[in-house]
C-alpha cells in the first residue's frame, strides 16, 4: 500500500500551515512537484522553503519533479479542456506513484491554499484510486485559503451579519453579481471581470501574492480603485511572468 497526503499549505505565507499541516509534512518520504517553467520558480522555492522551516531536522526527504501538462489559456470548450489537463495531470501522477515510490511510503502533494477550493488535485487522486491500478490510500490536509488570507490581510469579516456569501470565478461574474447576494469572493479572474461594475455601487477589496513580499493590497469603491488595481495587477504580472490575485466585492451596507 502506497500512501499520498494532500496537503493544502496556504495562500503565500510559510507561517499560514496548520499544526496538522506541519505533522503531515513530517511524514512524507518523497514529495510530488509540477513544474510549470522558469516564471514559477518562486512557487517551487516557497514549497521547499516550507519544508525547510517545518520539517524536523534529519527527517529523510526528497523531491521529484515532473513537467506541468500545458494549459490551453483560450479554449473554445472550457470544461473540456479542464478534463483534458486532469487527464493529462492524473498520467504523470501515476508515473510518479509507479516509478517514484515503494510500497509503504507516503507520499506528499503540497497544494496551494486548500485542496477543496477551485483545485483539482483532490479529484485527480481519486480517479487514479478508481482505476484500481494501484494499492493507494489517501488524507486531504485543509489550508488557509486565499479568501481567508485576503480578509484577514485587509483586516475584514468575510460577511455581513446574517448575509450570505459567494464563492465564484472571474468566468461566472460575467454573467452578472450574483442575486440576493451581499458579498462575492471572486478567484480565477484572469479578466479583470470588477471593471464591469465600475459604473455601480460597488466596494472591493483585492490582494496579489498574499502573504509573500511581493504582497500587494487596494480598497475602496470599484469606481475609484479599479484602474489602480488593473495597472498594478498588469505591472506586476509582466515582472514576474505570473500573478495570482482574488478579490472580495460587495454593496455597500446601506444598500445590503
């Protein structure tokens, strides 16, 4: 039996992992990386420097790397295309398992954020259980979210009192906020989808790399802030080759 632990490790910051979080990072044997290319070298550098902080020392490790699967960014079929990279990414997991492990070592999957929201790597685990190719047991570790790191960092309650909230993509704000909804919590917006809304009554709360230096905070009314926030989030995305930012938007309360 082969054991794999996924483990959600926060929204930037190393401080953000749980105790339990610390304990399953001292339990892996081998720990499983995608490379994504040269402009996410950071986000590798942050796994390791996690490990370094809470591993105890001379607890035996190692790393294996494989090559991300590429993305199609313009897709005309978009759950297609998401079913396509799971498949793609479940091929190299398994090589991985298969080649990487022996029988009775665990291994480490280190997520950013928490494994249960708008990350795949939960349901990747599970079809490659289903296909009975392998003796795999698994555990989901959660993690600080980057909704939770975002309010905290802009020093906010997610919600009003006795309102609800949304939790939704750049992709289905399009399509209008959400009806008798007071807040939306938006990730995956890689088209600045907020400016749509410049021209109501709307606040916003937006954070970049939360929790690592390159941290970056605005606020205020969507009217005021939303062309700071589309330079600043296109800036920064050209210096570093990738961004990845949410953003809390809400009426404001006299109109809740």
């Amino acid at each position: 039996m082969k054991k794999i632990l996924i483990i959600g490790i926060g929204a930037g910051d190393p401080d953000y992992l749980t105790i339990q979080a610390v304990k399953a990072l001292n339990r892996v044997d081998v720990f499983f990386l995608m490379d994504k290319g040269p402009a996410k070298t950071k986000l590798r550098a942050l796994r390791e420097e996690i490990c370094r902080r809470h591993i105890e020392p001379g607890r035996a490790h190692r790393f294996v790397e494989a090559p991300s699967p590429p993305r199609d960014t313009q897709p005309a079929d978009y759950r297609t295309s998401v079913d396509e990279l799971n498949a793609a990414k479940q091929a190299v997991f398994e090589r991985m398992i298969a080649d990487e492990m022996k029988d009775g070592e665990t291994a480490g999957i280190l997520v950013w954020g928490d494994p249960m929201l708008y990350d795949s790597t939960i349901r990747n685990v599970e079809a490659l259980v289903a296909t009975g190719r392998h003796e795999i047991d698994y555990e989901v570790i959660p993690g600080i979210t980057a909704v939770q790191a975002l309010a905290a960092r802009h020093r906010i309650p997610l919600n009003r009192i006795a309102e609800p909230v949304a939790l939704t993509t750049g992709r289905k704000l399009v399509e209008g906020f959400p009806a008798d909804i007071d807040s939306v919590a938006v990730l995956l917006d890689g088209e600045d989808t907020y400016r749509r809304f410049v021209d109501q009554d709307m606040e916003i709360y937006w954070g970049a790399y939360l929790g690592t230096p390159d941290e970056i905070l605005i606020s205020g009314k969507v009217a005021d802030v939303a062309a700071e926030i589309h330079r600043r989030r296109h800036e920064a995305r050209q210096r570093n080759g990738w961004i990845m930012d949410t953003y809390l938007m809400r009426k404001p309360s006299d109109s809740a």
